[in-house]
C-alpha cells in the first residue's frame, strides 16, 4: 500500500534522479576510504583485495571505467578546490541525519508545522543549546534580519542573499538532497544563458541603432528649427528698419 499511488509514473524522474546521486556518493566513498585514506595508488588498489561486501571485478570496473578517467580526475579537482573556499565555520551538525528527518521530527513538520529557515539554520547548525562561533552566528542573524523585514520572502531567496552562492544545484541551509530545481523548477543551462544573453546583446544593439536614427534626426530638426528662427529674426529686423524708414519719410 504504501508504494501504490496512481500518479507514480509522475515520480521517475525525481526517483532516478535520487538513485543516481546515491550512487555517486557510494563510488565516491569507496575512493576515499579504500584509495586515499590509505595513501595508496589506484594501481595498487587494483591488485589489492576489494572492499568489504564488493565483487573483484566490480572493484577492479570501478578503478578501470571510472576512476582512472580524465572526466573523473578533473571532476574531483573541482570537487576539492569548492570544497576548500566552503567556510567549514558554516557547516551542519545533523552528520549523517537529513535535513529532512530534522524538520519533520525534531522542528515538528509530522504534527503540520512548517518551521521556516530560522530554526532550520540554527537547528542544523547549533551546538548544545548555542551556535558554535561568530561565522554562524552572523549568518543566522541575516537570515533572521532579512525574514523580519519581509516575512513572504521565498526562503531559497533568503538563502541566496545571505550565502551569495553562485550555483545553480545545491541551496545553502535545504539540507543535500535539495536542489535548486526542486524549488523553482528546472533552471536554464550554460549554453540556454548564453544564447539568451547573445539575443539580448543583438536587442541591445538594434535598439541602439534606433537611438542613435533618433538623435540624428533630433539633431537635423533643431538644425532646421534654427535656421527658421535665424531667417525670422532677419525677417522681423527688415520689417523694423522698413518700418523706421517710413515713419522718417512721414516726419
């Protein structure tokens, strides 16, 4: 029963999605605990017994196809360098406890409140009865500031001003298994940004254009209206003087 539910066919891709995040998390678990921990080569493992529960030639795949890769080196490269500029002051103190169980049994969301990023921050990150350092307290004094003086903010919103992060995956303070997709929907890759920022340049461009059509003729109008005001004003002198002459002529 409780996997029986008519829409579930709407739930493959979020499941698929879950499964292939777990599944990368394991294989980069067993990469750490059985290769680097150990300060031993891939090679060395190679030849060495497999991990515990883990067939040999599933091990040895695993060093072969994926490991050994040149998209999997510059992969965990990257992985390493981000997670060096990540403030460790900031991190959570649920260890291996979601986010999720957090909030739905120790912020009360299984008897219908819905705690908001508030007492999810300082749940996640206290601890004892008291945040852990001046980073973090800072932090959640922003969020706290930030939700005060506009309480119908979104709260991935909240999280973004106050973590300034730049990444279009993960949401600073909605736990590892939430993505930014997951709450504002699917969002535009590189190459959709970078051909809507090209179309928005040529808008730009063609708009410019206009302004500068548009200031030339302004400027060709006001050429025109002078050169009218000038002959007028000679006009006017002329009707002066002629008029100046007749009234000698009448004395």
């Amino acid at each position: 029963d409780v996997f029986s539910n008519e829409n579930m066919e709407s739930y493959r891709e979020h499941v698929l999605d879950h499964m292939k995040e777990l599944w990368i998390n394991w294989r980069s678990d067993l990469l750490r605990y059985n290769v680097k921990n150990k300060n031993i080569s891939l090679q060395v493992a190679y030849n060495q017994k497999p991990p515990n529960g883990l067939d040999k030639n599933d091990w040895r795949w695993l060093i072969k196809e994926v490991y050994s890769t040149d998209k999997f080196k510059k992969v965990s490269a990257r992985n390493s360098t981000n997670r060096l500029h990540y403030q460790k002051e900031l991190a959570h103190r649920t260890g291996s406890k979601p986010f999720r169980q957090v909030i739905w049994k120790d912020l009360g969301a299984n008897k219908g409140i819905k705690p908001d990023l508030v007492n999810v921050f300082y749940t996640t990150r206290k601890k004892d009865n008291s945040l852990p350092n001046a980073e973090t307290t800072q932090k959640y004094d922003e969020i706290r500031e930030i939700l005060e003086k506009d309480l119908s903010l979104p709260h991935v919103e909240v999280a973004q001003r106050v973590f300034k992060s730049k990444s279009r995956d993960r949401v600073v303070g909605f736990g590892g298994g939430i993505k930014l997709k997951d709450i504002k929907g699917p969002q535009p890759s590189r190459e959709e940004l970078e051909v809507e920022l090209n179309t928005t340049k040529k808008q730009n461009q063609v708009l410019e254009s206009r302004v500068e059509a548009l200031q030339a003729e302004n400027n060709d109008l006001k050429g025109r209206v002078g050169s009218v005001e000038a002959q007028m004003k000679r006009f006017e002198d002329m009707m002066i003087n002629q008029l100046n002459v007749n009234l000698s002529s009448s004395g």
